[in-house]
C-alpha cells in the first residue's frame, strides 16, 4: 500500500481547515508561494497552440536551453544528455525503480524517495546525515554501513537540502562521493533548490566529483514557484554508464507518462535560458526565502528548540529534544504526536520527522516557511519586493502566531490555552484523513 | 531494460526523416492530428497564473466537471471519485503496477500495457481477440486460460479499441465481464476512444457489467487532439474495493507525480462540460476520421489485404497473410521485416503487430490514419471543416502514395521500384535508433 504523500497530505488537510474557516499557520508544505513571472505567462499563452505529443525527453528548444543552462553553471551538458518529465519526481521515480540495487538515502531526507523505492519493491537503507548539514549521508556511517554488503546500490543526495533547508559541507559531500565510486554506487543528486542558496552562492555538485556516475535532477518547481505546472528535467552523464541510463529512462518514460506537456517545454526553454528578469526574480525569491526563513530560525531558538541554521530554500528542521520532559508531560513523546499536538492545539500545520525516516521517538519536525508570504496574488508580490518582508503585516503576524504557538507548545503548564486556540475548538469535526495523515509512519 | 515505446519511437523516427528531407507517409503514430480549439486556447491562457500544486487528484472544478462529464454518458459519478493524471498513461501504470495478480490482456493489445506490467514485474498473459473485433479477449479462450488457474489478476480492456480501429461486440463485451467476475478479477476500462465512434454511437462499459470493480481510464489526447497536453483522468467505482483503489492511487499518485498541470486542469474542466462548441468539434473530428480509415481501408482490401472495417478512432489493423507467398520471396516473414519494408522501401511508416503483442510471424501491422490530415494547422482546420475531406488535395495524395507503396509491397515481383523509393535511397544514412526501434521484440 503506497500511503498519500506526506507533504501533499498536509497541505490538503490544512487547506480543508482553511475552508471550514479555521485558522492555521501552514508550514507544512514546500510550496514555493510566489507568482508567476509575467514573461512566463506570456510564453505559456504563445504555445497554447501547441498540441502534437514531440519527443519523449523534450522539445529540442527545451534541451538545448536545459543543456546550455547547466553549461553556464559549470557543467557542461549536450542537449541529448537531457530528459524532460512532469516533474522531477517521475524521473527520480523512474531511477530509483530502474538503477540496481539497494537505495541509500541520507536520514532524514525528503518524503518520496523512501516511498517510491517501496513502490519499486527496492530495499532502503537510511543513513544519518551529519550535525552540520543534511541532504548527504555522514560519510563515516555510510563508510561503515557499506563495508559489510556488495553489490550495486543507488545513493541520493540531497544539496541542498529538504527537509533541513542546509547545504552540505563540500568536505562531507566528496567524501560520500568517494565512497559511493569505491563501492560503485551510482549517485542520484537531486538539486532541485540548488538557485536558492541564501548567500547567493552555488554548491558543488555531485557531479563534479563522480561525473560518470551522477544524474542531476532538477525543476522549476522551486526556484521559479511553478510547482503546479510539473516541469522537471534530468541530466545524464557522457559515457557508457550514461548511455545505458539514459536508454532505460527513456524507456520508462514512454510507457509510464510519454512527454512533459508542450506548451511547459516552451515555458522550460525560456526560463532554461536565463533572461535577466527572471535571473532578477530568482534572486529576489531568494532573498525573501532567506529573510523569513532566518527569522523563523530566532524563534525557534527563543523557544528553546535545536535547529540548524537555514541555508537554502524555505524549510527549518527543528529539534524539540530540550523540551522533552515538558513535551512528555503533555503525552508528546515523538514527532507524530508533536505534528499533531502543533496542528490540532496550536493551529500550526508541519510535518513529523518521521515522514523524512527520521527516528519516531525525535522530536522533530520539518517547517517550510515558503507559505507565509501572503494569501493573494498581491500580498505575495509585496513580500518579494519589499525591502524588509518582516515588517509586511501578514508576515508579522504569523511570526507573531508561530511565536505563541511555540511558547504554548513548550510552556511546562499542560492546558495553557494557546491564542491560536480556536482551531482546537473544532477539533470533533476534523475529517479522518488528517490524522492519517499525519499520523503515518513510513 | 524498458525499451523505448514503440509508439512514440516510430513517430520520432519518421520526423527525423521528414527533417532530413524524406518523403514517409506517416501512419506510425495514434496523434489525433487536429489543432486546438479557440475556446480550449483561451482557458489556458485564462488559468496561467496558477502555479500551486493543489490535490493529487485534480481540482474541485475538474473533478466536479468529470463527474458530470461521465453521469451525462449513463455512468453517474461523484466527483469523489475522479483522478487526473498528466495523461492516462500514469494512471494506467499504477493501476497495473499496484492492482494485484496476473495482467491479461487481449492480443493484440496498446503497446504500453505489457510494457508497464513488466515495469512493475508482473507477469502478462495475452489472449487473442475474436475476428469480429479487437479490444476484449475472446471469451471462450479467456475462460480456457482462467480453468487452469486461481488467484488474483487484472484484465485490461479498450473499448473502442486501439489497435483494431473496433469496438467489442457487445455479447463479448458482457462475457468476458461475467468471467473476471467469476474469477475475481479487477477491470480496467480504458475507454480513451470512447467519444471516437464512427456511427455517432456510444459503446456499453465495462462498469455496467462490472461496476464494482472496473475502473475506467481515459483523457481528453484521442477526441480532443491534446495528447501533448497531458491531460488524463480515471473514474474509480463506489464500494470498498473502489475506496481501497483509490487510495492506493492517490498514493502512487502523490509519490510518483503529485498532480495534473493546473492550468491544464483548467482545461478540462473547460472540456468536460461539454460545451456545445466543442461537442461540435468532437463531432466534426469523428466524422473526419470515420471517412479517412474507411478510404484506407478500402485501398487496404483492394491491395488484397484482409482487415477487419474501422468503427472507431484512426487504426486499421491489416493481415497481409493472403500476400504470404509473395511477401516471402522478398524475405519478409512476419510484422517487423513487413514494417521495415514499408518503412524502408516504399516510405510509409507503421508499426509491427508484435509490437502489440500479436505472433511475430504473423503479417499484421497497425496503420493510424490521423496524421493524413495535414501539415499544417490550416489544412487541418480544413480537413476538419471539409464536406469531402478525401477530394483534399494532400489527403488525396497521401492515399495515391499509399496505393503505390501497397501495390509495390504486394506485387509479386521483387525489386519493383516503388514511387516513394526517394526515401529507400537513403537508406545508408539512417540512424541506428530506428532500426532498433522498429525491430525491437516485446
């Protein structure tokens, strides 16, 4: 039984909130939460004539662009090296499926790896990350996990990362990289926020260190907010190695999901080749994810958690262990029960570490903060060119909730009523799929 | 190893001829060859600012739009349970893929459906259709193959069918309904060319029969035109079995692609309530296509090939069986040597009947006539619009040429040069991928 994505399943449950009317801070979901660029409209509407199914790895525009994108980010890439899909889950999906052996997967890392290597009847091996960064397996504990097995494997990595929001630290990644090509193990780099690094900079990708063996997944889902339009594409290595992966993804490109839809291969080879508006768009969303991202950091140390430092993107990986006697106290005893306590006392709607593999008994959680830039069209636009969003009131307001959820969440007096409290009141009426889904395990 | 979709190679391997200046008569490719209606243009561009993910299984609107879409076809719907995929492809995969047991097919069967169980690691079982039509397995061979055997399975049905171009007779229809019901199987119903009957007529479902456990795919590629849109959706039955497919395939769902394009949900819930302008369209495409087959049908039985009369769609399904002994002479065997031939030698491109799983040795090919329409968008508005659309010019020479190269294919004289032989000239230079693409074995 493939269980509802956990991200996708909170975002429905708190948006099921919303439209019974109750209030909840969603820092539940990695949705980008920004408005489409205006020449992105326009090049969509220009291929709206555009109906033919093309080739199964994308339009030659869209490749060429992808390729010469990549190019100009250090690795040079041939257009048919480059594979379009609805996403980049169906191709991680598609190589995760077909490259042998075993998946190792950094502990904790994004929610659909674990399931789609379920999927793929494929056995997972977690492998903690370090204290400095997710996204990479330690390398000293992936070193000892993988000396006592052989055989093929696959390694995702995750740089930078969801759900800890860090960028692992270069050391870490070529060891792991090192690791992965004495055991021959293929990489999957999954570098889907790699335009989001806070300070502007560009991590090094796992396929400087290991290129013949590394395919690169990536999409506009994130820098470019157009999650909803599922434009994802894959980078394959030159070489034999490539080749072979490359015919095999192909393969099950055509048979499970034929092409990305024409008029988004137009929107991919616009946006692929970097005009300046949308270089300027991207470096705004990444100021604005940095600043509220940092700010919800501060409060998450006022509270007393634990948490890495946000790095990239818009998620923080909390770690309420400080407060676990007064979190026990209150039945609290691992994240699931902390997911639900934050939704369902405290109207704040995350996702339990568990969801990401980590340990049950952690009390973590993952926060994204991408959707606390406004409700509307225009409160969003607001927040990505204000100078200082925190002063924004929508934006201050919900630090101002998040502030008192945390403080009742972690005050040591069972029952202190949290101002958010009126989502409580309605707990008798939450539909059952909610506590599903936040009370899976993976 | 997937190899590449038959289907979509041959459409790649024609238009790198047609790039390089070939003459191919294209009848490769199930495109519906038709451009997009002004309506359907508008919506797009109306819901380009959407860019959330929004629920797995596709927006209220769209799900709302379905469910009336399939009531107003005597199947009353909750919108409930509605799922949109980027194309019914998906949706196809992860029923085969998660649905448990054998898959049984009718043979010839869509090449994606073997292809996707063996993805999944099923095991297909493919039963030979009845001579009147294709679509069903005949029922007195399905009822030999399930004696021998228990436990679960999945019988895939299409109705009307691709690649015979017919819809199953009714009585088989039924038959084979109240087998898998005896045997416990599941059904799945892709009913993708069920707006495409030639007579206007509308095809019984499976979910009649069957309705507690059939589901039925389908998506708007085939009536519509937009199969590079990506636009497909399942209706899942009502009952415990369908509640527990249903979440099993949102699962697959929001793991292996999360949801739909917005803006094309938009779209269908445009189409799907069946505005009159575009019931029109439908109508004007049906006709179009009812009187191009029939014309290649007719230049099939005078080349004196044997084939069953199109119903539905744009397939013929020919059995050059009565030319065995001429054919033989040039060497031509069964499917694959008689679709290089056409390919290679007289310029029109098909696909091998065991690219559908039917007998290697057997001279069956699928021919699709949707791509005789036209070039370009004008004429095909024009073919569209037309009274007569066989006295078009090109449609009118693309059936000249195909009377030539079957007359050539036929003739009992090896080395009769064809009039399309432009294209056999540049044999020497032809890509490697193709020639893998039309030998390739299923």
């Amino acid at each position: 039984m493939t269980a509802h994505s956990a991200t996708l399943a909170i975002d429905e449950a708190v948006r099921a909130r919303w439209a019974a009317g109750q209030r909840v801070l969603h820092l539940g979901f990695g949705e980008a939460g920004l408005p489409v660029p205006e020449s992105v409209v326009e090049v969509l509407t220009a291929a709206a004539d555009r109906n033919g199914y093309g080739p199964v790895a994308g339009s030659p525009e869209a490749r060429e662009a992808a390729a010469g994108w990549f190019g100009r980010r250090g690795l040079p890439t041939e257009p048919g090296r480059v594979l379009f899909a609805p996403g980049s889950k169906p191709l991680l999906f598609a190589l995760l499926a077909t490259l042998p052996g075993d998946v190792f997967l950094p502990r904790p890392a994004w929610v659909s790896y674990a399931a789609q290597s379920a999927l793929a009847g494929k056995r997972v091996i977690g492998v903690p990350v370090p204290p400095e960064a997710g996204g990479v397996p330690d390398p000293e504990r992936l070193q000892a996990v993988l000396r006592t097995r052989r055989g093929p494997g696959v390694l995702v990595l995750t740089v930078p990362d969801n759900p800890t929001g860090t960028v692992a630290r270069p050391e870490h990644l070529r060891a792991v990289c090192e690791l992965a090509e004495r055991h021959g193990l293929a990489l999957v780099a999954d570098e889907i926020y790699a335009e989001l690094i806070h300070d502007g900079s560009r991590a090094p990708s796992a396929a400087t260190h290991l290129p013949e063996r590394t395919v690169i997944t990536t999409g506009l889902s994130k820098s470019l907010a157009l999650g909803g339009w599922r434009i994802g594409f894959a980078r394959l290595p030159e070489g034999p190695w490539g080749d072979a992966v490359l015919a095999e993804l192909r393969g099950v490109a055509s048979e499970v999901w034929s092409s990305l839809a024409a008029p988004m291969q137009a929107v991919a080879a616009h946006v692929l080749a970097d005009p300046p508006e949308l270089l300027a768009h991207v470096d705004a969303a990444r100021r604005l994810h940095a600043k509220v991202a940092a700010a919800v950091h501060a409060e998450l140390l006022a509270a007393g958690a634990t948490c890495r430092r946000p790095e990239a993107g818009f998620y923080l990986y909390p770690d309420f262990e400080p407060h676990r006697a007064a979190l026990a106290a209150k039945g609290i005893d691992g994240g699931a029960a902390l997911a639900t306590e934050l939704l369902e006392r405290h109207g704040v709607g995350v996702l339990p570490g568990e969801a990401f593999g980590d340990e049950p008994g952690a009390l973590r959680c993952r926060m994204a903060t991408s959707l606390l830039y406004g409700e509307t069209t225009a409160e969003r636009r607001q927040a990505l060119r204000a100078e200082d969003p925190l002063t924004l009131p929508w934006v201050a307001a919900a630090l101002a909730d998040l502030r008192t959820a945390l403080a009742a969440l972690t005050s040591p007096t069972p029952g202190t009523a949290p101002r958010a409290a009126g989502a409580a009141g309605c707990l008798d009426v939450l539909s059952a799929p909610t506590a599903g889904a936040l009370g899976r395990t993976r």
